[in-house]
C-alpha cells in the first residue's frame, strides 16, 4: 500500500489492497518504533508477511527510514 500516513495508520487499512494475512489486525497502528522494527527485520517482526523486503542494514538506517516516512501526510 501507499505509504503516506503510514505513522499511526491503523494496520490493514487501505481499501483494495491485499495485505497477506500475517499483518496485524485493523486495530494494531503503526507507530515509530513498530514500524522501525519492521524496516529492520520485517520476517522477525511480522512473521509470515508476503513483502519482497529483506530489511534494512543496521538499526541507524532502519530508524532513519522509520522517521522519514513518520513525516509523510498526504
């Protein structure tokens, strides 16, 4: 899915995407810290999930990335 409003969006919640059913459910957001997790060890963090992303390099670059896309409002 896209991923402007991905800080503190709600997990599941862009209409007509087919999210693997290893994502948290439409309740969970996404805050910084998850979603740093996640751009680190994406396999770790949502076990299952169908992303081709192999995560990123260290956690500098991981939280780097995690506080961009905090900033991304569309």
């Amino acid at each position: 899915p896209h991923l402007l409003n991905v800080g503190g969006r709600k997990a599941r919640s862009v209409a007509d995407y087919d999210y693997s059913d290893a994502m948290p459910a439409p309740s969970e957001r996404w805050p910084a810290e998850t979603l740093q997790a996640f751009i680190l060890d994406p396999a770790k963090t949502v076990p299952g999930n169908k992303m081709d992303y192999m995560g990123a390099s260290d956690a500098a670059s991981a939280k780097a990335i995690a506080d961009y896309l905090m900033t991304l409002k569309g």
